[in-house]
C-alpha cells in the first residue's frame, strides 16, 4: 500500500537536514568561490525547498492532483522570471 | 422550490445510508471503504496495513463525518478539495512573493557591486539564527499535523502553541534586527546613509529589503495569529476531532512561509560575505 504519510524519523532528518544546509550555505558565502558564490545558495535554496515541499508538506505523499497544482505555480513562476529576464538580460544586445 | 429540496434531502438520505453500510462492513471485520479507510489507519497509527481487522466500534461510529458538506461524495472527496485549494492559494502566494523576487533580480543584475555592498551591511547573525528558528518551528509544526491525523488533540494544542511561540520568537528577532537598522540609517527616505560606491542603489537594496522582509514577516504575523486561535482551539473544543484538515491547511501554509524565507535569506545576507 501506498504510504500516504511519512514516518516521525522523517520529519527529524528533514529539519536537520534543512539546518545542515543552512550551515552550509553560510560557510560557502564566506568562502571565495567567484560566480559560484551566486549559484551555489540559489541550489542550496533550491533544495530546502524542495526538501520542505515534499517531506513537511507532503507532496512525496499527495495524489497527481496536488501536484499538477504545486507544479503549476513554480510554473507561473518561471514564465514570470523568464520573459521579464529575458528583456533585462537582453538590452544590451545590439 | 420543491424539487430540489426534495433532492438534496434524497442525496443526503443516500450519503447517511452510505456511511450506515460503510459502518457495518467495519462491525463485520471486512476491509475499510472509501473515506473509512483513512480513519481506519488513523485509529492505528501510521500507514497500517488495511486489512487489520477494526477493533474499536466507538471510534469507527464517531467517523460518520459531521463536518462533510453536502457537495461532496465523501469526506476524502472533501479533503482532496480542501488541500487543492489550498494549493491553489499558495500558487497565487508564490506569484506574490514572485513579483517582488523578479524586481529584486532585475536590479541586482543591473547593479551588482551596490548589492553586494549593501548586503554587506545585513545582520547574518539576527537573519541566520531567524532561518533556523523557522526551520525548527515547521518541524515542530510537521508533528502537530501528524498528532492531529492521529486524532491527540492536547499534543496538537502543546506542538501549535510551540510552533506559535517560535514565529513570535522570529519576529521578536526580526524587530530587533530592523531597530538596528533604524538606528544604522538604513531604512531608506531622508535619513538613509550608507558608505557605499553607489548609495542610490545600494537604497535601492534596502528598500526591497524592507518590502520583502515586511511582508514575510506580515505572513509570519498572520501565521501565529492562526495558530494560537487553532491551539486554543484544538485545547478547548473538539473542532478537530477526526477532522484534521483545517490543522493540514493550517500546516501547508506556515511550511510555505518558510520556503519564502529559506529564498530569502541568501538573497538577502550571503550575496558578498567573502572578500
């Protein structure tokens, strides 16, 4: 049968591992890493996120649906950001 | 007028016999129908297998859902509507913060050396230790949903009241952080002052600063209001007995407040630490 809520153990190792990469994103700022330095907390954050929607909120465990409706407003997100970046990022074009 | 007082009295007939039916197949030991099933796991913990047989009649009577409404088929119909819309909300909350996100990326782009010199002048001390209060504040808030599904109605109360506390405690922080600020002339307007290449945007740093911090922090506000009324209410009435939706909603949405903040945090205290 399909697990339809995480065991408690689960929740534990989510927030450690969510301090864990807090503490990590913190070390590696003051660490000169050259454009690294921008990447590497937007993947760390990245990851949080995921790690918070999918154990804490239980995504991991929630039917298609919920999905298709967590999905779609990182979606919205991307063609927010996209097609405005894409105007900024490009004037410089000639 | 008639009809369809007629039919709504003939749809509720058939739900009530429905759950009649469901309830005696608990007694005769057959395997959890439909919207009983996730009681039946409830009543045993986590994820049971579902052909434990029911043991607990009192239990199982209790389950024949007062709070379904009568659009829904079932109360795991009505949950699944819940949570989507809930989702829903959030994806509207994500274009929110979203908007304010892309205005802070276009000018840090624009003007990278004056953000990374105004980040310099963010608190990491007052912003790192407020990352860690909101992760271990949604922890404690994962359990007090868990506690809820398990129908623990005085450890949901005892876990909301914590989480409760903690986003009074980031708050409590965050004051402390943006009177220091006040009193470093960094909230922007005519007293702002700041040793900078580029002062103009590194203001302009801060007042995204200000405006995304702010409005997190409304969410946070608003997120410890809610929970202490649900804690109190969880203490004192039986509003979530065997009814633990509004506590999963209330969940999703304080986890989200936290995804907000685990986005902004770096965006905010780590863009220039080094060098």
């Amino acid at each position: 049968m399909k697990r339809t809520f995480p065991i408690a153990g689960t929740y534990v190792i989510n927030g450690i591992a969510l301090l864990c990469l807090l503490a990590l994103t913190i070390f590696a700022a003051y660490v000169k890493l050259g454009p690294f330095n921008t990447v590497i907390p937007l993947l760390i954050a990245l990851a949080k996120g995921a790690l918070i929607a999918l154990f804490f909120m239980h995504l991991r465990y929630s039917k298609p649906l919920m999905w298709v409706f967590a999905s779609a407003g990182v979606f919205w997100l991307g063609i927010l950001l996209v097609l405005a970046l894409g105007d900024y990022l490009t004037r410089g074009w000639r | 007028m008639l009809a369809p007082t007629a039919t709504l009295g003939s749809a509720r007939d058939s739900r009530v016999g429905d759950g009649a039916l469901a309830v005696a197949n608990l007694s005769a030991g057959a395997k959890p129908l439909g919207s009983f099933q996730r009681v039946a796991e409830t009543r045993t913990g986590v994820a049971c297998a579902p052909t434990d047989p029911p043991n607990d009649m009192s239990s199982a009577t209790t389950t024949a859902p007062s709070h379904l409404e009568h659009q829904f088929d079932d109360a795991q119909q009505q949950r699944d509507a819940a949570t989507t819309g809930m989702w829903l909300f959030l994806a509207t909350e994500v274009l929110f913060f979203g908007g304010m996100f892309l205005g802070y990326t276009a000018y840090r782009i624009y003007y990278p050396r004056a953000f990374a010199e105004a980040s310099r002048h963010t608190l990491i001390a007052f912003g790192g230790t407020n990352t860690a209060v909101l992760v271990i504040s949604s922890t404690v808030m994962a359990f007090a949903v868990r506690a809820a599904r398990e129908n623990r109605q005085r450890i949901v109360a005892t876990l909301l009241w914590i989480t409760a506390s903690l986003g009074m405690v980031f708050l409590v922080i965050k004051g402390c952080e943006y009177a220091k600020e006040i009193s470093e002339h960094l909230l922007p307007g005519r007293s702002f002052h700041i040793e900078a290449s580029d002062p103009r945007h590194a203001e302009m740093f801060f007042y995204l600063y200000w405006l995304m911090t702010g409005i997190h922090a409304l969410h946070v506000t608003i997120g410890v209001v809610l929970i202490t009324i649900f804690a109190f209410r969880a203490w004192i009435t039986d509003a979530f007995r065997n009814h633990d939706t509004p506590v999963d909603l209330l969940g999703l949405y304080w986890h989200f407040v936290d995804i907000v903040w685990v986005f902004l945090f770096p965006l905010i205290y780590l863009v220039n630490r080094h060098g």
